[in-house]
C-alpha cells in the first residue's frame, strides 16, 4: 500500500545495515510511500526495498563484503573506489544477486537519490525512473570524498550526497510531504562534530571551493537536520527510527556477524515503533496512484 508521506533514508556506509532491518520491516507490511529520499548507502539500500526483495540488500552486504572488489584498499589503487563501483552496482544486481529491474518499474515511489553538486556544494535530488539506465546516480550519491571517483552526469560533477545533505528531511517537507518516517544510522545522542578532514579535502579538490566549504559545514547542517526531526517527533509528523545504543561498528566494517545483527536490531526497532509507524500513515492517508 502506498502513503501519501516521505521516507527518508540517511546513509553511513556499513551502518547501512541497521536501514536493511528496516526496509525489511516495510517489505513485509506491504509498505511504501509518496517519496523515498536515500542518502549515499541509503540510496542503494532503497533499490532493493522498492523492487520488493526483502532481505537483498543484508545478503549482498554480508555474501560480498569479504571480497576484494566489493571494499577494499586494492580496489581503491585499481580502481579509485575503495567499494568497487563496476562490482557492486553493475556485476552484483546483473549476474551475481539479480535485481529485479521491473519490479522496480512498477513501484509507485518517486524515487531520488541525492547527490552533492562539486561545482556548486549543493544537493541535488536526482530522481531514479528506471534502474537499468539510472544506476549511475545511486553510484553518485555513495561515492565518498577521498576514496571514490568523481561522477559526471549530464555534465555535472557529483560525489556523495551526505556532504551537502546527510538527512533530505527539509527537501522532503518542501515536496510536500508533511508526514515522514526517517531512518537513521546513529543513535539519539549522537551530533556530529567538525571534519577532521578538511585538510586533505581542501588539497585534492581545490578546484571546487564551494565543495569544500559544504563539507566544513556539514556538521552544523547535520545537528540542524536532527534539531528539526526531534521537533517534529514531538509533533507526530516524523517518526524516526534509529538505533537504541551507539553503533559500535566502522564505516568500512568487515565482520559479517556483525552486519547481520545490526540488520537485526533495526528490524527489532522497527517493529517496537509499529503501532507509531500505522498511525502516522493512517494520518497521512494512502497515496493515489494516476
């Protein structure tokens, strides 16, 4: 069932495996919404929620991340991408774990994969149509700073999303959405502190000031983001869904046990917010499909 709400999903490379517990919760009750927002590996982690294949996107992350061309330091002097982008968003979904490409055509999500623009330090919103030809975008918006190389689309130089917005809230308000479920990787005390960096970031893209100057800001725009989830929270316009205790794991983590139980804890954390999920969705009303 679709809702006339937003879903927004921030990112934060292997923590990703907390949103997969998630996205599985909302495979599982039959639900999707108006708007889907994902943030670097919350953008790829949505692929496998809208094409409705329920624990893909744990299984690829635990079957591969032992393989040197998915993440590795190999793959990053190679390639120039510690995650290897031909690996895992074109060999993986095409060959290995199939993804199913019209299962994603026939979701009714308007899906965006959000992207950070070099030239100018802004995000962009870029919607996905169709996975077979748009896979580029989601590759964008995961591509890190320092590990990864610089995306060009449509003329346009991109890298992660997460630099300019980490957490699309605001973006999905201003689409319209006055009712959002927002995934986070991060427990509830968390803030995020200044780039630490800034140095090396302002050395390898000194040609893109404005890039730079997001990335030193992105901190306070980050703890703004969550300033306003909390707010809203209150309000019974959000629920938020996050981990309940600091994620103990690292952005690159290679121990699959430890990937399976933070796919674990989301799915928990997801149904102990059921009874608060439904109702924000009853709130927001089903979503009518043209």
């Amino acid at each position: 069932m679709y809702y006339n709400a937003g879903l927004v999903l921030e990112g934060g490379g292997m923590r990703g495996a907390y949103t997969t517990g998630v996205l599985d919760f909302l495979n599982e009750n039959d639900i999707y919404f108006k708007d889907c927002y994902g943030v670097s590996a919350g953008s790829g982690n949505a692929c496998s929620y809208l094409s409705g294949q329920k624990g893909r996107a744990i299984r690829v992350m635990v079957d591969y991340i032992g393989d040197k061309r998915y993440c590795s330091v190999g793959s990053l002097i190679k390639t120039g991408d510690m995650f290897g982008a031909e690996f895992v968003y074109y060999t993986i979904p095409q060959q290995l774990d199939i993804y199913d490409y019209d299962a994603f055509l026939r979701c009714k999500t308007n899906f965006y994969a959000v992207v950070t623009n070099l030239e100018t330090g802004k995000a962009e919103y870029l919607p996905i149509k169709d996975l077979r030809v748009d896979m580029d975008k989601v590759l964008a918006s995961s591509s890190l700073p320092l590990i990864s190389r610089i995306q060009e689309i449509d003329g346009k130089k991109y890298l992660d999303g997460g630099i300019a917005d980490s957490i699309p809230i605001r973006q999905s308000i201003k689409s319209g959405n006055g009712k959002n479920l927002v995934v986070l990787t991060r427990d509830i005390s968390y803030r995020k502190k200044p780039s630490s960096v800034v140095g090396a970031l302002k050395l390898k893209y000194r040609k893109y000031p404005y890039f730079v100057e997001a990335n030193k800001n992105r901190y306070k725009e980050y703890n703004s983001a969550l300033e306003l989830i909390k707010r809203e929270e209150k309000n019974g316009s959000i629920v938020a869904v996050r981990p309940q205790k600091p994620i103990e794991i690292s952005r690159f983590e290679k121990d699959a046990d430890k990937l399976k139980q933070l796919h674990e804890d989301g799915y928990n954390d997801a149904c102990a917010k059921k009874d608060e999920i439904f109702e924000l969705l009853k709130s927001a009303g089903e979503f009518e499909i043209k």
